[in-house]
C-alpha cells in the first residue's frame, strides 16, 4: 500500500505508532544491518522446549546461544530458554535474552543487573523480544522501540535481561496482559542471567526491575512477587509506570475507541492463560475472523498499525455474541490479577500520565493508593497534560534516576 493511502487510513492512530510505521516502510527492505537476517522463532528450533521439561528450578537455563543485539554489535549477548511458572505455577520454560556491557565493571560491588519488561508487542512469535532486538528495523516483523532504551542502560555499564513472556517466540499462545506469568518470568531470567555462565553476573548482583506500559504491569507484579517468589534476588528497586493495574477496568474502558484491538489482545491472552475461560464461545464470526488475523501480528509493523486502525472505535458487541467480560469466571481471573494486594517489599516508582488514553489514570490512581495503604516504599508521580506515548517518553529519565540511586545506596523516602 503507499505510504499516503496509508497515512489517509491511520488518521486517529497514535503518533508513535504511525511514526514506527513510516519508519519501518522507508527502508529498502530487510533489517538495517547487513548480516544475514535471523530465523523468525516459529521456524526456530532453539524456541522449543524439551518435552517433558529438566527437573531444575525456576531460572534454571535449559539452553543458551550467542545473539546479537543490532544497535550495539559490541554487546556480549546471549538468547536463553529458561525455566519459570505460568499465571497458575505450572513450570514452563520462556525465551529472552541477557546483555552485558563489553567493559569490565569499574563501579562499587558487582556489576547491576536490571530485568527490563517490554511493553506492548504484539501476540505472534516474531514479536518476540529475543528476535527483534537482533534484526534492527524490519517491515515486516517491525521496529524493536525499546532497543535504545536498553542500549542506554547497558552504556551505564549495567547488565540487562529481557524476557519473551510466556508465549512470545516459544509454543502456544501469548498470554498478554496477564500479570501472575509475566511477573514470574520477569524474575525467573534475572535468576537465569545471574546462572548463565560467562556473564560475570552470580547471587548478590544487585539487581533492579523496570518496565512501562504492559510492562509496568508486568513489572509491578514483579514487585509483589519478589518477597515470597524470589527471596534470594538482592533487589533493589523496581519501576512500574504507565502501568495496567486492572485488566477489567482497562478492557472497558477501550471499548469502542482506538485501543480496541489491544483489548482483543488481552481477552486472547487470558484466553491462553485460562484455557476454562473458553473465549471462543463468545466470539461471532467477526470475533472469530479477527482472532485468527491478529495470531501473528506485530503491534509495531505496518500489519500492526493496520490492525489497529481496522479495529478503531469498534465496540465488544461487535465481535462477541455476549461479553466476557460480564462473566463471572472471567471477572475472578481479572481479580487474581489486579494488583494492589500485597505490599512490595522494595522501594518502587510509579508513574501514569494524566491524560493516558490506553490505559485509564484511574486505575493507576488506585494502584498508588492500595501501595500506600499497605505501606509500601512508593515514590508515586503524575505527568500532567500528557497522553501514554508521552509519558512513556516523559517517564524514562526518572526511571534512570531511580534506578541509578538504588544501585548507589542512596535512600528514599516514600511520598505516599
């Protein structure tokens, strides 16, 4: 399609979106750099788990290969099969990858880790993380938006561990949005970073947790997490921003406006995560023609962008036969997944733009309010007059400052 028929179709799309598109479309084609482009996960051996999976532990690495991350050829890289749990504590094993700075660690103590949680990607495999960060910028399985992000950390001099989540690059679905697996695995590849050997890493590698968006949900369940389901982690600090608190609240608030197919995204995560909640029977045929269009699709691709834009403004009736989300089975696993229940036990940040039209302030709003109830350690901001694009943009110098003071020792004071 050109490029002006397809701005005339995106009007209304969020500007970050559109801009990874004109992006991705300007290109000759293929990804930046001149070597060979990788295998895409679903035609990757190394993605499939051994069946049944190795007696271990959560964090355990089932396998490891030499990758490269495409901004920053120099970075010692790694992709990782790893051990964790799924939403219900099941072992699985989940793809990602380990960075370490090519120069030795000059600072006080053993070098930081920080377990880094991506934000919205997309539910197909070449979504994954583990590939995209490898292929630089790519039309057809899109533009990895956080690569830059991660290579800032790593100039600090800083290790980085970035999980697929369950489902991303390895079999079966991606349970996106669904906090409990994406907590887990979030800690579970800091454990496998501090296992993998030739990293420098080991037990005690201060570590920190960070994420926006999907992962600042993700990242906050970390924070909850961590006290009882990684003890041993010598974690520092988390950042959870423009976070998904609510995966209920969310889901209706999205309703008939631009975000709609991310809320059908979530609903076919739970769906993955929950098998019992049987999505299907709520489908139409509309539903049912646009869970199979959205199976592989890339939230930061020109199929992406134009996903999002033929699901603009529509509402759940349009695709559903009856709503899920009325559903008393759905509503529990919402529930189980809303945080805000139990007290972290490390200092956090959170922050949420005002104006955040993907995911509602209110519900942020309230996560602060539970933290602070329950005496948590939270520094809690607001980014006024802006949109989620922009707070994500607005949010990444204070996450680097928070991080950059937990790993100093400085003390923090919460202003709850």
């Amino acid at each position: 399609m050109p490029q002006t028929a397809l701005i005339r179709r995106l009007r209304g799309v969020p500007a970050v979106a559109l801009g990874a598109v004109l992006a991705v479309t300007a290109l000759p084609g293929g990804p930046a750099s001149a070597r060979e482009t990788p295998v895409p996960p679903g035609q990757d051996a190394f993605y499939r788990p051994p069946s049944p999976l190795p007696a271990g532990r959560a964090g355990d690495v089932i396998r490891s290969r030499a990758s490269k991350l495409a901004i920053s050829p120099t970075t010692k890289a790694w992709q990782i099969l790893y051990r964790t749990a799924n939403a219900t504590g099941a072992p699985i094993a989940v793809s990602g990858t380990v960075l370490v700075p090519p120069k030795p660690w000059t600072g006080p103590g053993a070098r930081p880790l920080v377990s880094y949680a991506v934000g919205s990607r997309g539910i197909g495999d070449s979504c994954a993380p583990s590939y995209t960060m490898t292929t630089g910028l790519d039309a057809e399985h899109g533009v990895d938006y956080e690569s830059y992000r991660i290579n800032d950390l790593l100039n600090k001099g800083w290790a980085v561990a970035v999980t697929d989540m369950e489902g991303l690059g390895t079999p079966g679905p991606h349970t996106y949005t669904v906090g409990r697996s994406q907590g887990h695995a979030v800690l579970d590849i800091a454990r496998a970073a501090e296992r993998l050997p030739g990293t420098g890493l080991g037990a005690g590698s201060p570590v920190g947790v960070v994420g926006y968006s999907q992962g600042g949900g993700s990242a906050g369940w970390a924070a909850e997490l961590a006290g009882t389901y990684a003890p041993e982690l010598n974690l520092k600090g988390v950042v959870a921003s423009g976070v998904l608190a609510d995966a209920g609240a969310v889901g209706r608030s999205l309703d008939g406006t631009i975000g709609m197919g991310l809320a059908f995204m979530a609903s076919v995560g739970y769906d993955a995560a929950y098998p019992e909640l049987n999505l299907g029977k709520y489908l139409n045929d509309a539903g049912r023609r646009l869970k199979a269009e959205q199976g592989e699709v890339c939230v930061f691709s020109v199929s992406g962008v134009g996903a999002i834009a033929n699901t603009a403004f529509r509402h759940i009736k349009d695709y559903t036969t009856s709503s899920p989300l009325d559903s008393p089975a759905w509503q529990a696993r919402f529930k189980e997944n809303r945080l805000g229940g139990v007290k972290p036990t490390v200092p956090v940040f959170q922050a949420h733009a005002r104006l955040d039209e993907a995911l509602p302030y209110a519900q942020a709003d309230a996560l602060h309010r539970d933290w602070c109830r329950l005496g948590a350690n939270l520094t809690w901001k607001t980014y006024e007059a802006v949109d989620h694009i922009l707070g994500f943009l607005q949010n990444w110098p204070d996450t680097v400052g928070f991080m950059t003071d937990r790993f100093a020792g400085r003390p923090v004071r919460s202003n709850c």
